[in-house]
C-alpha cells in the first residue's frame, strides 16, 4: 500500500435495492443528447490517435461541447421526407501546430463525426438530413501547462473535480441498461423499423418494476397503423421476456405512450431519430459514464464524451471510480453495494487523488473493518494503473455513455 488518501466507509442509509422506490433512465444512442456525445467521443478517438500518430503523444484538445439543432420532417407511412437537416455544430479546443507543423484538426473532427453518423444512423443522409459544422479553437495556455509539463511521468488534473461510481448494478438497472442495448442491437437488426432513437424509463415500486419505452418507428418499414401497431407490441413482448431473464420481479412494459390511434398521432419518423423534428441535444445531457441516469445514486454533472482521455478529471475519474467500483465488488466477497467517489486537485497527479472514498453495503455477518483493508488495497492498485483508462479509451474500449 502506498500513501494515498483512501478511505472506506459504510454506506449512510439503505441499499438501492431495499428502498421502496427507484427511478432509472436510458437515453439511446439516436436520442439528441446521446448522438452528441457519441460525435463528441467519436471526435475525441479521432484527435488522440491522430495525435499519436504525427507527434508521438496526445496533445492538448477537448471535444465536449457538441450541440444538436432539430430538423424539421415530414414522416408517412411507406416512406416521408426531410424537410428542414439536423444541424451539428462540434466545438471546442484543440491543438493545431505542433513543433512547426500544421495538424488540421477540423478536417479530422468532420472526417470522423462523418463516419460515427453513417455507421450508427444509415437512415441519417450525411451533407442532406444531417449536417455537420466545426469549430475548435485553440487550447487555453494555462491549462495546456498543466497538460504539457514535461519531466512528469504522470499527468497532472486539469481541474479540482470529482468522479462517481458505483456497482453492482440493480436489477431495474440492469434491465433499462440491457433493454436499449438489445433493442438497438439484436432487435433491430431483424426489425429494421425500429429506429435508433430509443428511450426507456424504468421504475422500481417496491417489488413492482414499470419500463416505459419511447421507440422511433422508421417510416420507410411500416406501411399503415396496422403494420406500426405490430412493431409496437413487437417491442412490448420482447422487453417483457428480456426482463424476465433479469428478474423474478413483476414487471409490465409500456411502449410510446404518448401515441393515440384514434387521432392519428404516433411516434412515426423517417430517419429514426427525434432530431428530425424538435428535438435538440447536448453533450452532457444525458447518460452518465455508464450509460444510464440515477437519481437513486450519487452521480457527477461533469460530461465524459469528448474530454481529454489523458488529464481531464470528468473523464478519467469517472470511467476510473467506476471499473474500480466493478473490481471491488468481483474480488471481495461480502459487499452488497459500493459507491466510489475520486476527488482531484489541479496541478496534483491523477494516481493520487485528493481523497478516493469508497462506502459500502456489506451483507449480514460482514463489517465494513472486515474487509476494508481488501477494498482499499484494490482502490489502490487501480489508481496506480490510472493511465490504463486513457489507453482504453483510445482504443475505443470504455464506452463513455
């Protein structure tokens, strides 16, 4: 063990599991706010290999302030139109010279926010439905000193901030989070006219779990009401069934709610996204780092996607209280639950946080003095390998939403 500020503590209050109520949200990966911070990281990837590649080291950017503009359509069924393009503007900062050569990071934001759009949203037109914008400026010289101070083999925290994590999953967590994976992936590959714009909700009253699924139709696969009315009710048993795998609580599965036949209002669009139609988004607005929202939980506000892999606390700190929350919780036995809470210093080194916390729920017959010399010893392992993070999320290991 080494001197790191590492404390654990039991968990005030009770499990998540035990409360009577509990509230868990999934934005999907068309959702507004999700396609800006799929764009967002998609970018970020981009700049650091591209980095990596001319210089030999990750430069000074942040990608994290990408913003969606709606469109406007006119979706029908057998097939609608766009009216009026999403509109994507992907701004931040960046370095564009390096040692006298020019790097042209525009070119590279838009070849890459290009690609994410065409393999995640082939109903989404590039240059047509959709288009794209970029501006970067370049980084702030303060902070590109804490970046770039050479002689530290380990980086320095960009900001004084925090990350939270926390594991296991419950099983309503469990069951948003598996639901819009499933259903944008499997699902949809054989139901073509489920869009990628999917939202789920769920909520846990006692022993009684609601999933509220928000579904975009694509308009070109569903020829009347009839046709969109089985895609409807496709959805419906197959999340049913999804959570049945999950759990053994009563669950019942509602599937755009909003929708009334009689008056013709449905959730029809032509290219599987609400953006199409007044929806806006964000980065940061959404998913937290491990793709869902909590309110049962403690969660940080920073945005993960598009943050610089290699200093920023948002991002780092984040993925990292959560792997080491994961870590925990599969090496010692005896913890129910465990909440992660990494706290940085600017200037200081991110394996050595200001203080990392780790609050437990442990299984009866077990004390927290049980076994807290185990959680702190893995806590510190993880932060001595920190910079593993950063590896993995070039390499496009570590989702970030």
């Amino acid at each position: 063990m080494t001197d790191r500020n590492i404390r654990v503590e039991p968990v005030v209050g009770r499990a998540v599991e035990d409360q009577e109520v509990e509230i868990v949200e999934r934005k999907g990966l068309g959702h507004p706010d999700s396609i800006c911070d799929g764009i967002a990281e998609a970018v970020s990837g981009a700049l650091a290999r591209e980095y990596l590649d001319r210089v030999g080291e990750v430069l000074h950017y942040n990608t994290d302030e990408t913003q969606l503009v709606a469109g406007n359509a006119a979706p029908a069924f057998g097939g609608g139109e766009v009216l009026e393009p999403i509109y994507l503007l992907i701004t931040g900062r960046a370095t564009k010279e390096y040692g006298g050569r020019k790097i042209p990071t525009e070119t590279i934001a838009l070849r890459a926010a290009r690609d994410y759009l065409a393999e995640q949203f082939p109903e989404l037109a590039f240059g047509t439905d959709v288009v794209v914008d970029v501006k970067l400026g370049e980084g702030s010289g303060d902070l590109q000193g804490v970046f770039d101070d050479e002689g530290r083999r380990m980086p320095m925290a960009n900001d004084t901030s925090f990350g939270v994590g926390h594991a296991p999953l419950t099983e309503t967590e469990q069951v948003v989070l598996e639901t819009e994976r499933r259903l944008n992936g499997p699902y949809a590959e054989e139901e073509p006219a489920v869009g990628p714009d999917i939202k789920v909700m769920g909520k846990r009253e006692d022993d009684h779990i609601d999933v509220t699924v928000a579904a975009a139709v694509v308009d070109s696969y569903v020829a009347d009401l009839d046709a969109y009315d089985d895609v409807v009710s496709g959805i419906r048993g197959y999340v049913h069934d999804l959570a049945a795998d999950i759990t053994d609580r009563d669950v019942r599965v509602h599937v755009n709610t909003a929708d009334d036949y009689d008056e013709g209002s449905i959730y029809l669009t032509t290219t599987g996204t609400s953006a199409e139609q007044g929806d806006d988004g964000s980065v940061g607005r959404g998913n937290r780092s491990n793709g869902l929202i909590t309110p049962n939980r403690s969660m940080s506000m920073e945005a993960t996607s598009g943050k610089n892999p290699v200093n920023h606390i948002g991002k780092i700190y984040n993925l990292l209280s959560t792997e080491i929350a994961r870590s925990v919780v599969d090496e010692v036995t005896g913890i129910r639950e465990i909440r992660v809470r990494l706290l940085s210093q600017i200037g200081e080194p991110i394996d050595d946080p200001h203080v990392a916390d780790a609050s437990l729920v442990t299984a009866e017959g077990v004390s927290v003095a049980d076994i807290e010399a185990d959680v702190a010893r893995i806590i510190d392992r993880e932060l001595a390998d920190v910079t593993s993070i950063t590896e993995r999320v070039i390499d496009g290991e570590l989702a970030t939403f």
